[in-house]
C-alpha cells in the first residue's frame, strides 16, 4: 500500500504570502526607526543599512559628510541595528558625563573575542566594571609604578635609537620609521607591564609582537570578516574561522602569560614584596585586592584571579602598542612637514633637557610646546575619532528620544575640523593649546582620552611613551619630508587611525 501527500498550491502559496508579509513588515518597521523618533540621516537599504557608504571611501570622510548634510544629531544603521550620533559638545558633556548613568556601557569594537578577553573592561559594567576599574586607575596613576614605567620606557628607548643608527646606514632616501617604532612601543609595553628582561624578550617577543598584530587586524575596519561579524553578530561564530591567526597568536600570548604569572607569583612570595615594591604592571594587579559582592549582599576584598589578570594584560598589550606607535609616527610625520614647529620643540628640550643626557619624569612633564605639539596632532589624526556608548534606558535629551538597547556615537573627529571651536581648523597650529586658550575653550571640544568615568585610564602611561620617544629622536635628529613621503598621508582604521603605509621620512644627525 503507497500513500501519497498531496501539496495544495494554493496553500503554498499563502504561506509564502504570509511570511514575505511578514518580513516586509519587520523590514519596514526596522528602517523606519529613526524616522518614528525624527532623527535625520542617509536613507538605508535593507539588509545592509547605510554601511555600504563607507565602502571604498574614507571611513571619516563620511561622518563630515554625514554632518554637514544632517546637522549635529543624526541617525545612520548598522545593517538591522539604528544608532545615533552626536557631533554636539555640550550633547558629548551629557552622554559621557551628566547622564552617564544612562549611557554607561561602552560598545566592544572588537568583534572576535576569546577568552578571557570577555572579562576586559570594556567588555565588562555595572558594579563589576566599577570595582575592577578602581584597580586599573590606581595601578596607572600611581606615582611608583609611573616612575619604574618611565625608567624602563628609557631603556627601551635607547635601544630604540641604536636601531634607528643602524637603520639609517643603510638607508638612502629616506626610511619608513614604523617598524622601529612598533619595536620600540612593543619592548616598552613588555618592559612596563610584565618587567620581562633582555633574556624574555628575546624568548618572548616575536609572539607577543604577533599577537599585538594580529589582534588588530582582527578588529580592523579593512577586516571583510570582522566588518561582517559587527554587521551581522549572529554571524560570528562562523566568521570566526577566518580569524585562524589571531585565536592561534591569542592563545600562544595566554599561556606565555599563565607561565609568566606563576614565576611572578613565586618570585613574589620568596621575596615577601608589598604593593609599593612593585616592579612591573603585572606584580601590581597580583598584590591587588577588589571589592565584590557576596551573595548574601556583603562586599569584601579579594585577589584579582588569574584570569581577571590576564584579561588586564591582554588588554595592555593590544590598546598601547596600537594607539601609542600610531600617535607616535603621526607626530614625526608633523614634525617632518612643520619645520618651525620642529625648531621651537628642539629648542623647548635644549632649554629644559639640554641637548644629551638623562632626562627625569619631572622634565618630561614640563614640556609644554610638546603638549601642544600631541594635541594639535591629535586633532588632525584622531587614534579614536569617536567614542561609543549603550544607551541602557530608553530617554529624551535635549529634544532627542534615545531608545534603549541603541549605540549613542559621540564622533570627534568631525568636531575637530569645526571652524566654530577652532579657528582655521586645517591649519596646523599647536599654540592654539596653550593653556591659556584651553582653558577659554569648551572642556568637551577635545577628548583625546575621552571624558567621564570610563575614560581612558592610562593617558599619564601613554604620554609617557610618546614624550620619550619623540625626546630622543628629536634630540639626536632633524627631520624633513623627501620624496616617498606621502603627503596628504593616507590613513587607516586597524582598528584604531593609524598611517596606512607607515610614514617615510628623512633623518639627518644634528651632531
């Protein structure tokens, strides 16, 4: 005996009826969000949003574009997810600072994630976040361990130079200065934060190097698979595959770290050391304590466990070395285009340096011409040209509904080139931050480091960094433009702003 179904067509085609009814309903109402709470912006296509816009174009481009078309508040979509963003100082004042219990959850710009990069703090809110962040602050604005930071930001510096004399024998017409300065961020980073010796590095530097490098590219705006996985996040554990280098280099780094830990542990209880002993950035976070909420609703102290650790590391490791070799060569990129600024830089150091020697953390901090100098290269080559927010309760500011769920961009960039805050904006000036004209300007006009409560933590670190790097080069070298120097310099979002090419300059010896 056979049995036969037999299909109705008509039935068929209902049903197929009904859900492109359906999808065409979501669609609609999807696309139509920001339009609901009259929100301007590009008008979307399904699916996809507005993010093919930025395709093959200057990622920051757009976002001048997308202000001077739509004003200083507008929405754009992010294939099916609607956001909002703000070019607005006193908008940037209320969603960073005076409604941050609002928009209190940073947006992770990394999508491939493994652990325990989960438990980073960017990955991490509420009172966990808070707790963990009370640890960060101090170990990165601690007076002790900014000193041993800036004794071991010296020694790699110095070598720094002896690979810049060795260099430049070879080279012709010019050189590209990125890979030294990578080095030299990458032994800094490793110095200051795991206080490996020359004898580690040698052991341990190519895979950390290969981790800091593949971690960025990984969160890459030039990244076709990361750019699909923050497009469509359901997506990402397939997309995964093709992040084969970085979860290799990641896991190599994890267990180099859980080895590293155990030999610092040891190397700590022998010597029975103290918080104020701390050599390095990792013997602090071990003696550390946080607080934590039992579960009957006490708070106690406890140890950072060894994952908790290493999350911190890890997040080191990837966030210096990108942002501070970036800020770095755009600086000397400055340098090399601005003959006089470079002058009055040299002569600022001659005067409060002197021309060779050792210089203190003191100096290094008095240098103001060189604080203006960070700044105005800042503005012109913004490492984070926007910072991004949650928005954890549906509410109205200033006129504008933001719904719960919805990421709140506060972009920067365009602020910077904004003749109403500064005064022919294309035109590279490091006197207008003097202090004087700082202080008669908006506070939130210029956020190198953010602002608010989940600023970032290590602007004393980072400036520590770039200032001994730029000492020493400038100190022993002259820069100029030659040939193979790209100028305007083509810029690239890896996932930070950074010279897409490095940055080629000439370097003639001043004695």
């Amino acid at each position: 005996m056979s049995l036969s179904l037999e299909v109705n067509p008509c039935l068929v085609l209902a049903f197929l009826g009904m859900c492109l009814a359906i999808i065409y309903r979501y669609m609609v109402d999807t696309y139509s969000t920001l339009e609901r709470l009259g929100v301007p912006g590009p008008k979307p296509i399904w699916i996809f949003g507005n993010v093919l816009e930025f395709k093959g174009k200057n990622v920051l481009q757009v976002f001048d574009d997308w202000k001077k078309k739509f004003g200083s508040v507008y929405g754009f979509y992010e294939g099916f997810r609607p956001g909002i963003v703000v070019n607005d100082v006193d908008f940037a004042k209320d969603v960073l600072s005076r409604h941050f219990e609002l928009f209190n959850v940073r947006t992770s710009y990394r999508p491939f994630v493994y652990y325990p990069d989960n438990i980073r703090l960017i990955e991490i809110d509420g009172e966990h976040w808070k707790n963990q962040r009370t640890v960060i602050n101090k170990m990165l604005n601690c007076t002790g361990t900014l000193q041993r930071a800036f004794e071991k930001t010296r020694i790699a510096s110095s070598r720094m130079l002896h690979q810049l004399s060795d260099d430049l024998k070879i080279a012709t017409e010019g050189m590209n200065i990125s890979k030294v300065i990578d080095s030299y961020v990458s032994e800094g980073v490793m110095r200051i934060v795991l206080d490996m010796d020359d004898e580690k590095l040698a052991k341990y530097n190519d895979s950390i190097y290969d981790y800091e490098i593949a971690s960025n590219w990984s969160a890459s705006a030039e990244n076709e698979a990361a750019g699909l996985a923050r497009l469509f996040p359901s997506l990402t554990p397939l997309l995964k595959l093709a992040d084969r280098k970085h979860k290799t280099s990641h896991n190599t780094v994890v267990d180099i770290l859980r080895e590293h830990i155990d030999t610092t542990l040891t190397g700590q209880n022998n010597n029975k050391k103290v918080d104020d002993d701390n050599v390095s950035f990792l013997s602090f976070l071990l003696s550390s304590k946080v607080l934590c909420r039992e579960l009957d609703g006490s708070l106690t102290r406890r140890g950072l466990t060894s994952d908790e650790t290493i999350a911190h590391i890890l997040s080191l490791l990837s966030e210096m070395y990108s942002t501070t070799t970036a800020m770095i060569q755009f600086i000397l990129y400055e340098l090399a285009c601005n003959q006089n600024c470079q002058t009055k830089l040299y002569d600022e150091m001659c005067r409060i340096c002197g021309k060779d020697g050792e210089i203190s953390l003191a100096e290094l901090q008095t240098l103001e011409y060189l604080d203006m100098l960070f700044n105005e290269t800042y503005r012109h080559h913004p490492i984070a040209p926007g910072i991004s927010r949650v928005c954890t309760e549906t509410c109205k500011i200033r006129g504008v509904t933001f719904k719960k769920g919805m990421v709140v961009r506060v972009m920067t960039s365009p602020l910077y080139k904004d003749a109403n805050l500064f005064y022919n904006p294309e035109r590279f000036m490091p006197e207008r931050f003097s202090k004087r004209k700082r202080l008669e300007s908006h506070q939130y006009s210029f956020l190198p480091f953010g602002r608010g409560p989940r600023m970032c933590p290590g602007q004393k670190l980072a400036m520590i960094q770039v200032k001994m790097a730029i000492i020493d080069i400038i100190r022993n070298y002259m820069l100029t433009t030659c040939k193979h120097t790209e100028i305007p310099l083509k810029e690239g979002l890896r996932p930070s702003l950074t010279p897409a090419n490095g940055v080629c300059i000439s370097m003639c010896r001043r004695f």
